[in-house]
C-alpha cells in the first residue's frame, strides 16, 4: 500500500473513501454465513513444503491473537500484514477465553474466531490455527481456564485420561467449528494448518513414560477428528510421523524435522520478547531478524511465522506470569497499536519480496548446493534443471530458475566472496539474496526502509476549563476535568459470601481467578506484658510468611504497614500492634497465572510454609492455627463500579489535592474522545499500581515499578546472536506508563473512567495521548540496491530477472491521514549520526533540502532517487554518497487548515 500512495491531497480523501470500502467489505464477508473465500483446495507436504493445491509453496506468516485486538481493529492488522508481504496468519485458540464456565461457551466480542478466520480468507491469506489447547502466549495459566485446575484428580498436559477428556472436547469443539462455518481449504476456507499441543517437548522428560504416550495420544487425537488438512507439533523432536514437527525461537535455521518426509517449519520465530513489571523493554534489530529469516529459506526451510506480527495488549487481567505487563508490543512490525513500527516493518516486507522472487526456484529443488566461499562465508543454490560446479560460471548455462543466499556469518567483519565469476561484498552477519544467481535484491543488513519515531505531543492535560465535573472540548482539543471523584475500598469484611475457617487456605481454590483478591482477616489479642517486653526489648513484632506469590498486603486496624511481592520469596512484614484486639488483614494479590513450565496447575498462589506472627513475650504466634475469615475480591468489583450502569452504586465524593495519596481507593471521572482516529493511550505514570476501567471495558492492570537503571546499550549492534537482553531501553523508568484504549470503546463524550488504585497516586496528572508516527527518517546510499518490488519475477525459460533501473530510492510514508508538513533535515552526501541525530558533512549537495521538499511536502508518500543526477551534482567525487531524511507529518486536515 505505502507504494501505491499518490501524492495528493484529493487522493487521501479517495484512498481513506477506498480503506473504508475495503474494510466495510471485508467485515460484511467475515459476517456473512459459510461463504467461500477460495475455490476449494488441498494441503498436504512433501520434505521440501507445505503443498498447497498441488503446488509446493514458501510461506511467510503473521502472528496475531484476535483477543488482544478488539474486533474493529482486525481488518486494518490483517489488511498491513498482507501489504508486508505476509501470506499466512497463524493465531492460537484461547480456551480460556471460549470456555470461561466449563460447558458454557464464548464465541463474541474479541473471542469471535470465526468472524476473524473469515476475515482473514477475505483477505485472500491463509490461516495457521493453533489449538493447542495450551498456548503459553504469556496468557493467564497459559490459556486454560482456572474451572481446569477444580476436577479431582486432574493432572495437565500428561496421560491423564481426566485431563484428556477436557482437551478433547475443547479441541473437537474448536475442529467443529471450523468445518461448520466452511473454512478449511478444502472447503473453499483460509484455514491450511492446525497445531496440538505447544512446546511439549521443553518439558516432557518431567512426565516420564506417561508424557510419551500423551503426545502419542495427542496426535491420534488430533489425526482422528477428520479436520483434512495438516497438524503440527512445536519444539517436539519425538511427534508421531502423522505429525510435522517444528521449531520455535530467534534462530531455526539449523533445525531439520524428525523425519525426511516432512518439511521444515519455523512455528515461531521470536522477532521481540515480552516485558515484565520493573524490567527494560527489549527490541530485536531488523537486521538480526532479517539475517535470521532469510538463513531459514537459505538452509531449506519453508514456512516461518513471526511471532509476533502484531502483539496487541492483554485487556483484563488476561496478561500471565506472574508480572507481565498490560502491553504485548514484543517489538513487533505492528506496534501495540496496530501502527507500522519502522524499520522493522518495511525492512522485513523488502525481505519478504526478495523471497518471492526466488520462490520458483526453492520450489523446483529438493535441496540447496552448498558452496564454500570463505572461512565464515558460504552459499546455498538452488536450481531446477542444472547442477553448478564449482564456481565457473561458464559451467551455468543459465537454463532454468536459480536462486542463490550468499551469507556472510562473521560477527565482525565484512567479506568480499567470488561466486559465478562475480565478487560480491557482504557485510557482517548478513545475507545477500540473488533470485537469478547473478543480481544482489536485498541484503539482510542493508536497511533502506525509514524509520518512525512515534509521539504523543498531542498530550490532553488536566489543567483545563472545567463543566460540573466532566471536561469539555476547546478549540478542538479534548480534555480531563479538574474534577474527580473517590470512594474509598473498605479495607473490613463486607461480603455475602464471606466465610471463616481455621487455618490458611491456598489462594485460587478460594478465588477461582475471579478477581486478584484474597482477603484474610483475624483478630490479634495483646497483652500489657507483650508491649512491655517489645518496648524493653526494642523491637516489633513480624509477621513472617515462608513464601508468597505473587503480592502480600498486611493491613493493622484498617492500616497499611507494609508489602511484599515476588514468586515464591520470603515475607518479613514488622507491625505496631496495641494493646487489646487487633485487627490483622493478610490481602494476597496475584498479577497473573503462571503460563510456563511443567505442572504449572499445581503452582497455584497465596501462601507456602509456615505463617507466624513472632516477638510475644510466650513465643511465636502459629498463624496457620487462628479462625480466619476469608473474603475474595473488591467491594467495588463486586458492585460493578467501573460500569455506566453501576458506577453510582458507590458513595463518590470529590476529590481535592488534601486527600493524596491515598491507599485503596477508587477514583472517577468523565472525558470527550479526542478528535481523529489516532489511537488513544492513557498515561498513568502518576499512579501507584492498580486496574483501569474505561465505559465499563477493563483496560488493565498497572502497575508503575521502575526498570534497573543499568542494563540499556546506548547503540545496538545488530550482529551476532540475539538474546533478550542484547538491546534493551527504558533502564531507570517504569517499565509501562501507557495504556491502549481502543476506539471502539470510546463514545464522543461522557466516557467513564475508573480507576482502582491500592498503593497511593495522583489522578490530577493523568492524561490521554494520541499515538501516531510524527517524525520520519530515511537514509539510503548509492550502495543500496533499488526497490525489491521494482524487479520483475523469474522469467521461466532463463530463470533471469529484470528491472528497468538500477537508482536505488528512498521511500518515505506518513501514516494513512497524515502528510509530510515539513522536511527538517536533508544531505546528499556523506551525513552523520542517525536519525533525530543527523548533521551535514563537508560533502553536501546545497540543493539537498530544495530537492526533497520539492519532491515529498504536502505529499502522504514520496520517493526521491540516489543519484548525482538527482542533486544536479556530485559533492565528493569518489566517494559513496547517502541521502539523510528527517521529515515531520501532520494530519492532513491540519495540513490544510494551514494553507
């Protein structure tokens, strides 16, 4: 799409017209009853690919989860996706989301996998259903639901025929549906894959004998509900031969399957990682991934699915663990917002290009020619008809489709290689891609994609003219009223359900995961002898817990003394207690299900060990022997509070500065939806830790711990391998500020926010932002080579591809809505530092800035030309010349209000 744009302001209005078609298409189809989206067709799989009618096929796939995007959101995700060059979109099915009461199920709202399989055949692309039915995902209790864990007897993920029972029906159900509403291939549907199980084989030597014949049993399973098309098993070197096994992580190209007969598959490729509450944020370089995508094809492989294409954002209290944060960006091509996150994006869809173009050739071989080039230097060739000795081109005679990846695996230096007669310089830790065997389309390290800089300048403050106690709008900007209201949660027992027993119960047998919350309360008798003892002793007296997970609160006569957090660590809580009965509050909190690792079901939450309350003057008090009553939940959750039905339930007074901080307590107020379509983020960097609610609809949990101030790279080297650590941001700053609010979840005034907030924070600093791609870079040399999409496929007799010119270019793009208001900066020459960063050289053409505001201002997209010709001139005779670009975009009905 960003190459279709034209450059006029009369178009955008017809392209927005067009987006909107399209999308108002594509959801009329996904709602419509069994259409076919495709003429039916069959997949099966030889050792070289997946066959997809008849034909062998190289597949590039994009992860999206449909739960952690709304709805309203799916076409646009799915539509950037198949414009990046994608083919496929592979999601999981979330059991836990489509089954919350077992026998009772969910298929509505964010859980409607039919309408988005349907949405994606619509598209023409393909789907990957993993069903699993666990997915890991970084989800609550790894997708299962919590009712799982409550049959007696029960063991997860082993030869348990209890276990067993469950994950069929779910799985069945799921195949059902999908043959119901007509969407495998073969009925004329996207759907070509489907995956049982999920990294089983990370931890099945944990279960012994009974782990192999439940993967066993698992495939039979699966083979056996007549679904037609393909199975998968991830990370599971031991699958049954019915199923293909793959591989999962941030390099598979060295990974083959556990039998000749079945293809190479890359289920995840791990293109970012996850964040958790007090850590940096990691970003994996476009290069890296690049490299490692296109060693995969190199070395014979034939899908890869990025995971994740597009993250999204776990709503609720979805987010697993414990302590992964609200947000599930992952650094991937689409930022948590749907956005294209440049270069990662563009990069990979000129990689995803290049692929295609040698797609004809990877198919037509059974396997790559190796070749030697250097040290740390080799080539795989692939070829239909003819054999290539040695490096001779003379012994080529050019008959017939050939591809050739010369790669450079040297993490240090660049290499000059001879192959075919022809030298070729790769840089470090790269891979040049020849769909012809002769011409360099692409080099995993050389990224001529722009880079985005996205903003939230449009911040709405507090501080504004204020109507009762909602906001209003001024001069078309929208803003929070001064005015909030509070009401505090009472920290005593309140609910119908409450019960008392002795002793201390495991958590989620208590909770069920219906709220974060377990309360327990009981009463502490001090004597006048045990004050005497601690004043003449000089100490306190502690309550000490030998492990708790995931949060404990001790609250004294209806007073926060203190918290500890962690998985599974010691608490050492010291309180002041008076003489006579004493209320002691015990509040467990969890901040999502352990989603990882074997027996996980029996992990569980609260309390481990021993609970004791030490210091009496007659020895240490035996907690786990006192009467306790138990209470589960928020009295604000329990009311509904967050709702616009509900919200008055609650006594809400106003709320001045004189009342903050203030522990456990909710807080409401009304806002206008900002003007546009942006998305729209909440900042509550002002807060403690707690949920967010807007109309109703849960946005999270937030929490404001602050990341190691140690850690981040101030450059990030793209070369060698990745890890999570390698290049990281954010050190020595909350690890997440910002929440998504969608848009669909915003009406044009009125919208109810509530917040419930347990440590002490300031709402009057909370603001809404607008996220959109403000600022944009390019920097292109004359050592690039011209767009991917500018060469023409394989002819069929030569195997030769075309192109009409050799200039490379720059491409730059706003987001949909947006132009370019301003070029900032501009050097065609030899320009320094990066983006945000650039500054002239001695060698700089004076027309620079003339020739790429000419060329791209007042433009959605522009493209401008590598080339002394360019610039009317050479600067530095001899030497390659880069053009740098910083341009800013501006909504284009700004834009125009400015003319």
């Amino acid at each position: 799409m960003a190459e279709r744009r034209r450059n006029s302001l009369p178009f955008l209005l017809l392209l927005a017209i067009v987006h909107f078609a399209a999308a108002a298409a594509a959801a009329a189809a996904a709602s419509a009853g069994s259409a076919s989206f495709f003429e039916p067709f069959n997949v099966s799989y030889d050792h070289r690919a997946l066959i997809i009618d008849g034909k062998r096929r190289m597949l590039n796939s994009a992860g999206i989860h449909y739960p952690r995007a709304t709805p309203e959101m799916w076409p646009d995700l799915i539509a950037k996706s198949k414009e990046g060059g994608a083919d496929v979109v592979q999601t999981y099915a979330f059991w836990s989301g489509h089954e919350p009461v077992r026998g009772q199920y969910y298929f509505e709202g964010s859980y409607d996998i039919v309408k988005f399989v349907k949405l994606v055949g619509s598209s023409g692309m393909y789907l990957h259903l993993r069903i699993g039915p666990y997915v890991c995902a970084e989800w609550n209790f790894g997708g299962f639901p919590v009712w799982l864990r409550d049959i007696p007897g029960i063991e997860f993920r082993t030869d348990n025929v209890l276990f067993k029972v469950e994950m069929e029906r779910f799985v069945r159900k799921i195949v059902d549906l999908m043959r119901e509403e007509m969407l495998f291939s073969w009925q004329g549907g996207p759907i070509i894959m489907l995956q049982v199980e999920n990294e089983y084989g990370n931890i099945e030597w944990s279960y012994g004998q009974r782990g192999k014949n439940y993967v066993k049993w698992a495939a039979r399973m699966a083979i056996e509900l007549g679904a037609r098309v393909p199975w998968v098993m991830c990370q599971q070197a031991d699958a049954p031969e019915t199923i293909i096994n793959a591989c999962n992580g941030y390099y598979c190209d060295g990974f083959k399957p556990n039998s000749y007969d079945k293809p190479t598959l890359w289920t995840e490729d791990w293109d970012g990682w996850f964040a958790s509450w007090g850590g940096r944020l990691p970003h994996r370089p476009a290069e890296d991934l690049a490299f490692a995508v296109a060693r995969f094809f190199e070395r014979g492989g034939s899908f890869q699915n990025y995971y994740m294409y597009f993250g999204g954002t776990n709503f609720g209290r979805t987010s697993g663990g414990p302590f992964y944060v609200t947000s599930y960006d992952y650094d991937a091509p689409l930022d948590e917002y749907g956005l294209l996150s440049q270069p990662k994006w563009g990069h990979l869809k000129d990689l995803h290009a290049a692929i295609r173009l040698c797609e004809a050739a990877l198919v037509a071989s059974d396997a790559a020619q190796y070749l030697k080039l250097g040290p740390k230097q080799e080539a795989h060739v692939y070829h239909g008809n003819n054999h290539i000795e040695g490096h001779n081109l003379t012994r080529y005679t050019g008959q017939g489709v050939c591809s050739a990846f010369l790669a450079n695996i040297d993490e240090h230096r660049s290499a000059t290689v001879h192959f075919l007669g022809q030298a070729y310089i790769l840089p470090p830790w790269s891979v040049s891609i020849l769909p012809d065997c002769r011409n360099v389309v692409f080099n995993t390290a050389k990224v001529a994609a722009q880079t985005s800089i996205k903003s939230t300048a449009n911040e709405l403050p507090l501080n504004s003219i204020v109507s009762g106690d909602k906001i209003k709008k001024t001069s078309g900007t929208c803003y929070f009223g001064k005015s909030w209201t509070w009401s505090q949660e009472p920290i005593s027992v309140w609910s119908p359900t409450n019960f008392t027993v002795e002793g201390i119960l495991e958590h989620l047998n208590v909770t069920k995961d219906l709220s974060d919350y377990l309360w327990h309360f009981t009463r502490i008798y001090v004597s006048e002898d045990d004050i005497a003892f601690w004043k003449e002793k000089d100490m306190r007296p502690t309550v000490i817990i030998d492990s708790i997970r995931d949060v404990l609160r001790v609250f004294v006569n209806g007073q926060l003394a203190g918290s500890t957090f962690g998985h599974w660590v010691k608490a050492v809580q010291p309180v002041d207690l008076l003489q006579g009965y004493n209320d002691l509050v015990l509040l467990s909190q969890t901040v999502g299900l352990q989603n990882y690792g074997a027996f996980f079901e029996k992990d569980g939450a609260g309390f481990r060990g021993k609970v004791k309350l030490t210091g009496f003057k007659d020895g240490d008090m035996d907690l786990a022997k006192s009467l306790w009553t138990y209470q589960v939940g928020l009295r604000g959750e329990f009311l509904k509070i967050y709702t616009t039905e509900d919200n008055e339930k609650a006594e809400w007074t106003y709320l001045t500065q004189d009342d903050l901080p203030s522990t456990f307590s909710w807080y409401k107020t009304y806002f206008d939806s900002p003007d546009g379509t942006d998305p729209v983020a909440i900042d509550l960097g002002s807060m403690g830790k707690g949920q967010a609610w807007v109309n109703g609809h849960h946005i999270g949990r937030y929490w404001t711990l602050v990341a190691p101030k140690g850690g981040c790279q101030p450059i990030c080297d793209y070369r060698g391998p990745y890890n999570s650590e390698k290049c990281c941001t954010n050190c020595g700053k909350s690890t997440q500020t910002r929440y998504h609010i969608p848009r669909s979840w915003l009406q044009g005034s009125d919208n109810l926010l509530v917040i419930f907030e347990e440590t002490g924070g300031n709402p009057f600093d909370i603001s809404i932002k607008l996220h959109f791609s403000e600022i944009i870079c390019g920097q292109v040399s004359e050592s690039h080579y011209p767009p991917v999409q500018k060469w023409s496929l394989p002819d069929s007799v030569g195997g030769r591809i075309s192109i009409n010119d050799m200039t490379p270019e720059m491409h730059l793009h706003c987001e949909d809505g947006y132009v370019i208001s301003s070029i900032e900066f501009a050097s065609y020459g030899t320009p320094k530092g990066s983006c945000q960063n650039f500054r002239k050289s001695s060698c700089h053409a004076p027309n620079s800035l003339l020739v790429v505001t000419k060329a791209c201002q007042g433009r959605n997209s522009c493209s401008v030309r590598i080339s002394n010709a360019e610039f009317d001139s050479d600067p530095c005779r001899g030497t390659v010349k880069t053009l740098a670009v910083q341009a800013k975009c501006i909504s284009s009905s700004e834009h125009l209000s400015a003319l």
